[in-house]
C-alpha cells in the first residue's frame, strides 16, 4: 500500500542512513585521536585501566628522575673518595708512603712534612668539593642528615602505592665530622688525627719512631675505612644503575600494555572508514529513492 502520511521505505532508510553516520563519526574520531578507547563512554572499564597506568607512569618517571640526582650525587661521592685514597702520587697513599720514609735515620723531616701539609689540605679541599646540588657527605655540617633516602622504586598494588628508597647513613662516608672529631680523616687518637699529624718536630730518638710507628697505623686505618666507603657507594651506583635501567624498562612495558587496551589498529580504521563511506552514499541514494516514490502517486491524478 503506497500512503503520503507514512513512507515505510524512506523511514528505514533513513534509519540504516543514521546508524552508518554514527559509526562514520565514531571511526572518524578513532582515526583523529589514533585510540579505540579515548573516553570513558567508549569503554568505561578500559579507559579506567589506562588512566590509573598512566598516572603510574608518571610516578615512575619522578622515579627515574630522582634516580638519576641520585646516580650524580653518588658519583660525585665515589669520585672524590677514590680521590682521596690516591696512589703512589697524591692522596693517603702518598701519605703513607712519606711516613715510611720519615723512619730513615738522619733525614730531614721538616721537608718531609712540607709535603705532609699538601697533602692534607688537597684532602680537605678534596672533601670540602664533593658537592652536588647542595649535597656533601664527606665534609659534614651541622645540617646533614644522619640519614639519606634515595627514592628507588614505585609500584602500586590495587589501590595502594609504595614507594621503595635507598637508605644510607651519611657517617659512614664522613672524612671530617661537624665536631671535628669523628671523621675519617679527622678522628684523633692521642690528640692526633690525620688531618693534623705534625712530623717536623720527629727525631730518630725510639719514642719518636715509635710516634711514626702509630701515625702509619693511623694512616693505614683511613686507607681502609676510606676504601671501604668507597665500596659501599661502588655497590650502591651500581644498584641506582640497575634500577635506572629496570624503570625505564618497566615504563615501556606500561605504555604498551595502555596501548593494547586503548590504540586504535589504523589498518582496521582505515578500511573501516571506507567501507562505511561507500555505506553512507549508498544510504543517501537509497532514502532518495524511498522519497521519489512519493512522487509517483502525482501521477495517478493527472
């Protein structure tokens, strides 16, 4: 039955016309934003998902970031204490080795001790050096911390974030202590430290070899605390590295795992996008159609 007041034809035309606009936009906007999943109408669980990982994300790049100020802090610490343990030429080992040579009989201390002050001073210098970004573990104040964290790591389980950190105790690496007494390099023993040992006033007198018998037993003492705290940093960059390196791993696996729930596949959009095209001129041809039939019925009443 043809009627003028309802156009079966033309309404489902216009129907199929409306559904393919639809999925015409919806390709369309897949394509413009290259994600399947851009907002939370589109699939509320996915987009969820992918926010709470991006927000992660971004906690593990202040990460990666804290860990690199804290790779550069603990080079700079590692680098001055190696400094300072020296070799045959400079340093504490230089140290020693003068001391060792002030037991020959007859030789002239003084200039011995000459030596012996530059070498304290470049020691000091050297520590007083070791600074990056406001930070010095090695010449202590008054306002450095018995305790420093390094922010390591970052995870979060359901909804709960922890936050992992390297913990050092700064002592450990002090060579002079805000007290003046308590470094490495600074610690006294009969009132003497290596900081301040004096030889000039040494003769070859058993009570004064005995002294510079103790003086290199100090020495010695500073070597090994020295390299011993050169060690423990030793351990700790190469942990910052291997954390360093593990984040950012693990922040290419969270991209990619965002990118398997919300990207768009552009091959599957792209020929999506023509087909429905194609749909799209056909719908408007069809419902074209379905509105000239009306016109027909004109012809029955010429």
């Amino acid at each position: 039955m043809s009627s003028l007041l309802t156009n079966s034809t033309a309404m489902t035309a216009l129907q199929t016309l409306r559904s393919v606009s639809s999925q015409l936009s919806t390709t369309q906007t897949r394509i413009s934003t290259g994600q399947r999943v851009s907002t939370a109408s589109d699939n509320a669980a996915y987009w969820s998902i992918a926010t709470s990982m991006r927000a992660d994300n971004a906690a593990l790049s202040a990460v990666s970031d804290s860990l690199g100020l804290s790779a550069a802090t603990v080079d700079t610490e590692y680098t001055a204490l190696n400094t300072v343990i020296g070799d045959k030429n400079s340093g504490l080992i230089k140290l020693q080795s003068l001391l060792v040579e002030a037991k020959t009989a007859g030789i002239d201390r003084t200039k011995i001790q000459a030596d012996i002050t530059q070498i304290q001073q470049q020691l000091k210098g050297t520590a007083d050096a070791a600074t990056f970004n406001g930070v010095n573990w090695l010449s202590a104040t008054s306002s450095t911390p018995a305790t420093v964290n390094l922010v390591s790591s970052f995870s979060r389980v359901g909804s709960t974030p922890t936050t992992g950190s390297i913990s050092l105790t700064t002592s450990t690496y002090a060579l002079y202590s805000a007290s003046g007494t308590s470094g490495i390099l600074d610690a006294q023993a009969s009132g003497v430290s290596v900081d301040n040992m004096s030889i000039s006033s040494l003769t070859d007198a058993a009570s004064d070899q005995t002294t510079l018998d103790g003086y290199i037993a100090q020495v010695t003492a500073a070597i090994n605390s020295v390299a011993s705290a050169a060690a423990d940093l030793g351990a700790v960059k190469n942990r910052i590295a291997t954390n360093t390196d593990f984040v950012k791993s693990l922040m290419d696996s969270v991209d990619r795992g965002i990118g398997q729930l919300v990207d768009a596949d552009m091959n599957q959009e792209s020929t999506r996008l023509s087909a429905l095209q194609v749909q799209q001129q056909l719908g408007v041809q069809a419902l074209s159609i379905a509105n000239s039939s009306s016109q027909s019925i004109l012809s029955l009443f010429r």
